[in-house]
C-alpha cells in the first residue's frame, strides 16, 4: 500500500515537471510565463520531498518551504543542492493572481529558467534514487 501512495507523489511531481516543460516550449513567452514555469519546478521538487517524508513515515506538514522540508526528509544535501532549494524557493507564489502578490517578484528571463528547469530535472532524478 505505501508503494502506491509513493507512485502517487511521484506522477503527481513528474505531472509538475511537464508543465514545465511545456509551458517552456510556449511561442510567445512572457515574464508571467517564466514565472510559473519556475513555479512548477518548485512544486514538482516540494512533491518529491514531501513523497520522502512519507516513505520515512514522518507526519507531513502543509509547508512550501523547501529547505524546511529537505531537511524534514533527513536526506544528505551538498552546499550546491541547499542553494538551488533556496534560490527555487523564491518561486514559489502564495497568490497566482497578478493583484494579489503579497512579495515583489523576481524577473527571470528565458536563459535564467531553462538552467533551472535542467537543474530541476536533474535534482528531480536524484530525489528519486534517495532512500
């Protein structure tokens, strides 16, 4: 049974990342897009961290922060990984609409969100292979 509700939190984080990625492959890109782009990534790699705390059978709090929750999920992170969990955590929008945005917003540009989509991708596939 705990390997299904795992499986679950993994489509669930995988269905962020193709989000992602298709909203990347938009034809007419703005600031907004990029944004949640970057916001998907976040939520993708928080699904993930959540579905360790759950395979270790801690109780799950409804949290977004990043750094919080992997270090809830006990894994081991070089210096580089906790600074990407905090640089994607600036993504992550309490409010989506426009009016409403409780924190200035940082601008990124195509080239800032394809390294961290890549970089996504790839802390995504190392989340998986943690224990």
């Amino acid at each position: 049974m705990m390997n299904e509700i795992l499986k679950k939190w993994i489509l669930y984080a995988q269905a962020d990342l193709d989000a992602a990625q298709r909203l990347f492959q938009s034809p007419r890109p703005t600031n907004w897009t990029y944004l949640l782009i970057l916001w998907h990534c976040h939520q993708s790699i928080e699904k993930m961290l959540k579905m360790l705390i759950i395979k270790k059978g801690k109780e799950l709090l409804k949290i977004h922060d990043l750094p919080r929750l992997a270090k809830m999920s006990e894994i081991s992170l070089s210096e580089q990984q906790k600074q990407f969990l905090e640089d994607l955590n600036e993504f992550y929008l309490r409010s989506r609409y426009p009016d409403i945005i409780y924190k200035s917003l940082p601008q990124p540009d195509k080239d800032f969100t394809i390294t961290y989509l890549q970089k996504t991708k790839v802390f995504f596939l190392w989340l998986r292979k943690q224990k």
